[in-house]
C-alpha cells in the first residue's frame, strides 16, 4: 500500500507508516526533528496503537453513572459487561 505525503508517495509498514529512509531524507528537515525524535514518536504511535478498539472486535468494559435529567448524579451505576445479551446502542456526546 501506498500513501501520499506532499506530493511523494511512500510504501508503508503494517502500522501505516511510511518508509523510515525516504521519511527521513524528505521531510525530517522540514519537520525540524533529529531521527531519534522521530523514532520515539513512531514506537509511542504503535504502543498506543496496541489499545485502539478494531472494527467488529468487542469494546472494553466500562462502569458509568446515570445522571438525572437536571445534570445531578444519581449513584445508578450501568456496567457494559453485564448488558452483552441484550440489544445496546452506544451514544456519546456533549452537552457542555
């Protein structure tokens, strides 16, 4: 696979990053960091990476109050574990 970074193409890895050397010789200069800097910065991106939910993998379990409709705590706890054999629909937002 293929990606576009300016109006280079680059390979990249299983992590979806391009190759080190053609990153390094194009745009290091230009982003203003050494290689080590960049090397931190990758394994930092594949150790967070290693967290991330993956499409049709389960979510990870999670314990939330329920709020009153004024905003107010309710000690009404919902535990998304003990809620797998029903029917469930997720919705997050804001409302600040």
């Amino acid at each position: 696979m293929t990606i576009k970074f300016g109006s280079d193409h680059f390979e990249v890895d299983g992590h979806g990053l391009p190759n080190r050397e053609k990153l390094l010789e194009h745009y290091l200069p230009r982003w203003n960091i050494t290689a080590e800097e960049y090397d931190l910065r990758v394994k930092e991106k594949i150790e967070r990476e290693k967290n991330v939910p993956v499409q049709g993998g389960l979510c990870h379990d999670f314990e939330l109050e329920f709020l009153a409709v004024n905003g107010e705590r309710t000690g009404k706890m919902f535990k998304l574990s003990e809620n797998f054999d029903k029917p469930l629909a997720l919705v997050f937002g804001s409302y600040t």
